[in-house]
C-alpha cells in the first residue's frame, strides 16, 4: 500500500462519493472529473490529481474503469463501496 498525502486522500474520497452518488451506474470520464472538482474545497485539483486519484481507485480495487465508444467511463465496486463505509463517507 502507498502513502498518500492528505490532499491525495481528499481527492481519493472526492471520487468515491461522486461514484456513490450515481448508485452503481457508470459515469463518464469528463462527468466524474466535473464531479470531483467541485467537491474539493480548497484549490481546485489539477486534472492530473485527480487522474492519479483515478488511477489509485482503480489499483486499489475501489473503481472499475472501461472503456467504451464514446470514451472512459467508471463505476465504484463493492470493495469501494466497503472503502466508503469504512472511512465513513
């Protein structure tokens, strides 16, 4: 397991919540950017923050991520789901 910054877990919970949001649905790239951006209180994050972010739910097991005709799309898993509970979002 990696360590992650404080900022880097912020991110990290600002795309589970913005997955949990759409109950189990899959949310295109460009939306779930959107989603998290605005979920950041202080200073907006980079694009490249939140693709690591993205990169690290997918690692971690906490999204899945496909990709299909019109562009990456993802959706939170059970072990996200879990993830969630357990640091109480």
């Amino acid at each position: 397991m990696s360590t992650r910054t404080e900022r880097q877990h912020q991110i990290d919970r600002a795309v589970v919540k913005s997955l949990r949001e759409v109950n189990g649905r899959l949310v295109p790239e460009r939306a779930l950017v959107d989603s998290v951006a605005i979920k950041i209180d202080f200073m907006e994050p980079a694009r490249s923050e939140i693709d690591d972010a993205l990169r690290h739910a997918e690692r971690e097991g906490r999204a899945l991520g496909v990709c299909s005709e019109t562009g990456r799309k993802y959706k939170l898993t059970e072990a996200g789901e879990a993830w969630a509970l357990e640091v109480r979002l």
